[in-house]
C-alpha cells in the first residue's frame, strides 16, 4: 500500500508542483504531506483546517507569503489527499517549522489530528525552467 500510496502521490505532486513552476520565476520550496481523512470527515473538513493553519502561520511568520492547498484526486486512489505547502524560501520554511514548535503553534497544528492521518512528508526545491 505504501508503494501505491508513493506513486499515486508522486502523480499528484508531480501536477501540483508542474502548474506552480509555471506561475513562479524563483526557486520555491513545497512540503508535501500525503494523508488520509479520518472516519466520518470531508474534504471540506480538511479545507477549514487547512484555511485555519494557513492564516496562523502567515501571521505568525515574518514575511508570510506562504500559500497551501489540499489536492484531492480525480481519478485513480480517491481515499488519498496531499497537503501542499509553498515557500518562497527556506528562511521561511525554516521560520514556519520554528513557529509551530511553539505551544501556540501545537495548538494551531492539531486541528490536522482531529481530521486526518499523514503517513509521509517531502520538501522539494522547485527551480524554473528557462
């Protein structure tokens, strides 16, 4: 399953991340979670919990500039999500990781506990083609 999980994911991101060099003329960074909803929960949960983090940590992160989304797929294995967090660099990475290590941050970060499970995480470095 990890397997299929792995390649369906990579799919995924590989869509996500191709549509963001488009719009991006400098190196950004993506953090890629690959999850699962919890029993009884939607994809709309998912979206207010994404929303909540995003606007917590733009907030909390000097700069912000950080945007993320919840890619669900259209076809192929429809029990899997990913998380795609976009950093304009890895100051800011960094800066967000350091944020939500605080007791705050926790806090902001649990609601994801309450309706999902992530098996796996990836940061990729996307550069442009020119």
């Amino acid at each position: 399953m990890n397997t299929l999980v792995s390649r369906v994911g990579a799919a995924f991101v590989t869509g996500v991340l191709c549509t963001s060099v488009v719009t991006a003329a400098e190196p950004t960074y993506e953090e890629v979670w690959t999850c699962t909803l919890k029993e009884n929960k939607k994809i709309e949960d998912m979206q207010a919990a994404n929303s909540k983090w995003l606007k917590w940590i733009n907030e909390n992160v000097e700069g912000g500039r950080i945007s993320s989304s919840v890619v669900s797929s259209v076809v192929g294995n429809t029990e899997i999500f990913l998380y795609v967090d976009s950093y304009p660099d890895l100051g800011t990475w960094s800066e967000a990781k350091a944020a939500v290590d605080t007791e705050e941050g926790q806090a902001v970060d649990e609601v994801f506990e309450g309706v999902s499970d992530c098996t796996e995480n990836h940061l990729y470095k996307m550069t442009p083609t020119e």
